[in-house]
C-alpha cells in the first residue's frame, strides 16, 4: 500500500438518503390496500373464466330461460313484457333470426328489475344465448369478488375472505346460475351487496361510538350506507319477491348491532336508545328505500298506458274507484274507495294481488320440484338441459352413446361441509356471542327459513343460489378455526394448515369431478352415470 493510499483512504460510498416517513407510510398503506386487493382480483379472474368461457353453449333456452329472455327483449322495446308465438323459440335461435314479438301483454309472475338487467347484455349483444346470460355471468363474477372484500372485513383476514369467495368460485349450483338466464343469480348480487353495505355501515358507526362517553345520548347521524343497503334489498325484492323476508332480516340485524354498539359505549338503556333513536331511522332508511327503488322498478309499466295499450292490467282502475285487500290480507273484504291514488298506482296493486295469488298457490306438480328439507343436503338438483348424443356425433366416440346435462347441483362436498359449518356457527354464536357467526346465520335464516311455509308449492333448490356466498362464509370461518387461533404455536398452526388445505383442494377436485355436469359437456354416457350418485339426481 503506498503512501498516498494511507493518508488518502479510498471515499466510502454513502448510503442513499432513506425516505421521508411520510412517504414510506404512503408507501406502507399503498402496499397495505392493494395485499388486500389482489388476492380478491385474482380470485376473482378465475371465477370470470369459469363463468365466461363457452358462454353462449347451449345454443337453447334452458329451463326457464323460455321466460326472461323474452320478456327482457320485450321490456327493452316496449317497456312492459308482452306476449310470444308458441314458436318463438325455434325463431329467435333460427339463421337467420326471426323475433315474433307481439304488442299484447303478458301476464308474468315476478316484478320486472332482473328482466331489466338482463336485457342490457341483451341491447350489447343481441338477443341470442351470449346475450341474455352476459349480465347473470357477469354478476357471477363480480359477487365472487365481493365475498372476498366481505369476508376480509367481516373476519379481519384476507385469507379468509379469499377462501370463501374461491369456494364460491368453484361451487357447481353459482356456477350454473351464473352461466343461464334465470333471475336469481341476479337476486344473489343485490343481497350479498346489501349485506357488505351494512357491514361497512357497523364499522362506521363502531367508529362514531369510540370516542363516546354516553351511549344513551349518542347521536349517529346520517347513515349512507344503510341506505345504500335498502336501495339494493329494494332492488332484490324487484327481482323476486322473497327479497322482502331477506330485507325484514337484515332490517332486525343492523338494529340489533345499533343495541350492542351503544352497549359497547356505555348505554345504561341500549334497548330503549336503539328503540328511540335507531329503530325508525333505519326503518325509513332500509324499507323506505326499498319501497322507493321497488315501484321505481315498474317505471316502464306505468308509463306503457298511452293510447289505451301497455303492460298487463294496466287500465284495471280507469273507472274504478275502489281498490280490494283480498289478496294479501287472506279475508273477504268490501271494495275500499281509493280514488284519490292515481290510477295506475290502483292498477299496479291489483295487478300484484294477481301476482300474489299465483305466487302462493303455484302446485301444480313438476319433475325436479324439491321439499326446502333437502336442499342444504342436494337432495333433489334440477336438470336445467339435457341431450342423448348417439356415437359419432357431437364428437362423441363412445360405444353406448354421450350425454350433455345442466344440472343446477352445488358441489357436494362443499354443501355437505357447510352443513357442519353451520353447526359450529351456531355454537360460536350461542355459547361465544360471536357477532360474526350471528350476522352469517341472520343471512341464512331470512334467506332459508321462509321457503318453509310452501309446503304444497312447487319450489325447486335452485332458489338456494342467493343462499351461496354465506354458506362459503361459514365454511372460511370453520376452516379459519381449523388453522388455528393467532398466537397458536408454530406446529399447531401447521396442523392446522394442512386439515384446512385438505378439504379445500378435496372441494375443488369434487368441483372438478362434476364439472362435465354444469357446463353441458358431451361425455360418454357410462362417465354421467357415475356422477349420479344418488338416485335423486336422475
């Protein structure tokens, strides 16, 4: 080393200046929101492809499908659902297309909002398969995203929020429901939204409470987002009407999480402050505007009376001043006179005590009808589409000929879990007031229960789609059980791992197993034997 070298040391390259801390806690929370963005993003791509590849295969009306694409083209035309040819299937799916759509209208069963979405992956796409099943597949997918966000801050784990929306995802009855042009997958939208709108309304509210020093006193202020979950329970009763069941469950839910919020912040009475400063407010902000956003539902109907034409019965008043209670209230009553309430909204209410009557007492008996008893268990699934393919067509290359079906069948193995699952919520809520196990059961129960009372109607399983998401929560939190507490030890939390992992990639592979079944495939005939496991399926 010469001399120069040790008077003079070499300079020693400083490190870069580290980042202003208000930049690296930017950073930090940009990093903190997309972790929990893209496993849900993700997720949710996959579930896209599932639900997207092959979409207009059926080239058919499936099922009910003979229904609400038609009436969906009609509203987009006429603004109310008018009536069709008996051959207008075979002309809408003709080359080249014939659409037969008349101006007289139609009596239909269920309130128009879901025929409305429809008919915009119609106007996009025309009025074939790919179109009128865009906008069910398309809120498949964005419902499995939403789970994921759901279940994140439901139980504070990205994890498990992923969890359940990937076995969402790879459940075969949203798979199905997401993949035809039926109205309830549409309804499984609107109240899982409903349902992560008063999830995020808590957690404000929890907010507004923790600086509070008297519960009893407390004022909450205006509620946005509970209102946003009326707009969309409003928007679930205007696809099928057992929304109004889910909308009274969730109504009694946020008013019960209003009680143990001021609890939590030192309320002596929190019953009689919910009761005086919660309960009406959340009635106007929830059934008020569902009541708004429901006849809001009807705009095209009422405004299709110019001219002396428009929608089914909707001249019924003109000349009529009295309105009856008939229907709804089940006893013979006098004709009410009503004329100071315009005459459409007259004719909108006879037209749904119409509705009603047929709604209540539909028995007449049909092949896949079900007892709700069977549902959770998959005991009667409903063959949507079916097709015997001879040998040498269709690509079929077996001996004893292929089948093609749409079986609207939930993944076995998932469903029979969530079964379980529902048991250990049950106990986590009853024993461990677990709020979380208690709102997913709150869900279960306006979802499930009411299908009870129609014993004599004709029900089918598939109504269980809007069931899906929360079932898919259960398991996630059984599962989150299962991993193990924070805090467990590392061989506790590996056990744990490997229990939980099982019997995600044994749902998947079941998932798997059956897929053939909900996509129409051709399969030889011996291979849809045996995915019949149970003679129920047939």
């Amino acid at each position: 080393m010469t001399q120069a070298a040790l008077t003079h040391p070499p300079a020693v390259q400083a490190p870069a200046p580290a980042a202003p801390a208000p930049v690296r806690g930017r950073l930090l929370r940009l990093s903190a929101d997309w972790s929990g963005w893209l496993g849900p993003i993700g997720v949710a791509l996959f579930a896209g492809l599932l639900r997207f590849w092959n979409l207009g295969y059926p080239n058919a009306f499936v099922f009910d499908e003979t229904y609400y694409p038609k009436d969906a083209w009609s509203l987009l035309r006429q603004g109310y659902e008018g009536s069709w040819p008996d051959h207008a299937n075979t002309d809408v799916l003709a080359v080249p297309q014939h659409i037969p759509l008349t101006s007289a209208p139609e009596f239909i069963a269920h309130p128009p909002l879901g025929k409305w979405v429809m008919a915009i992956g119609e106007q996009l796409f025309g009025l074939h398969p790919f179109g009128w099943r865009f906008m069910t597949a398309l809120l498949g997918t964005v419902t499995v995203l939403m789970l994921a966000r759901i279940g994140r801050r439901l139980f504070g784990s990205t994890l498990i929020g992923c969890t359940a929306a990937l076995l969402m995802a790879v459940d075969g009855l949203q798979l199905v429901m997401s993949r035809v042009g039926l109205l309830d997958g549409i309804q499984m939208f609107f109240v899982l939204a409903a349902f992560g709108s008063l999830l995020i309304d808590r957690d404000h509210v929890r907010a507004r409470l923790a600086g509070v020093t008297d519960g009893d006193r407390a004022r909450l202020g205006l509620r946005p987002w509970r209102i946003a979950a009326g707009v969309l329970l409003g928007a679930a009763c205007a696809v099928k009407w057992n929304g109004a069941m889910i909308l009274a469950a969730f109504g009694l839910l946020t008013v019960l999480w209003d009680q143990s919020g001021r609890r939590g912040a030192g309320a002596r009475r929190p019953w009689r402050s919910m009761l005086r400063r919660d309960a009406v407010p959340a009635f106007l902000a929830m059934v008020g505007s569902a009541l708004v956003v429901y006849v809001g539902a009807w705009a095209g109907w009422l405004a299709s009376g110019g001219n002396g034409e428009g929608g089914y019965d909707r001249h019924w008043a003109d000349g009529r001043p009295g309105l009856s209670l008939d229907a709804f209230l089940g006893v013979p009553l006098p004709q009410v006179s009503m004329s100071w309430v315009p005459a459409p909204l007259r004719s909108l209410w006879h037209y749904h005590s119409q509705m009603y009557d047929f709604n209540t007492g539909l028995s007449t008996p049909h092949t896949y009808q079900s007892n709700p008893f069977s549902w959770l268990v998959v005991g009667r699934p409903v063959s949507m589409y079916w097709e015997q393919v001879p040998n040498g067509q269709h690509g079929c290359t077996a001996t004893g000929g292929c089948a093609s079906q749409i079986l609207g069948l939930g993944t076995p193995l998932l469903w029979w879990t969530a079964c379980f699952a529902l048991v250990y919520l049950l106990w986590r809520w009853f024993f461990r007031r677990d709020w979380r196990s208690g709102a997913v059961l709150c869900a279960v129960a306006g979802i499930y229960l009411p299908w009870f009372q129609y014993q004599e109607r004709t029900v089918f399983s598939f109504y269980m789609v809007v069931l899906v998401p929360f079932l898919c929560l259960a398991v996630a939190q059984m599962l989150g059980a299962i991993l193990g507490p924070a805090g467990c030890s590392p061989e506790r939390r590996r056990i744990g791992a490997a229990g939980a992992g099982l019997i995600v990639l044994a749902i998947v592979a079941c998932f798997a197993f059956f897929y053939p079944l909900y996509t129409a495939e051709v399969i030889p005939m011996t291979s849809w034997q045996d995915r019949m496991w149970f003679t129920s399926w047939i």
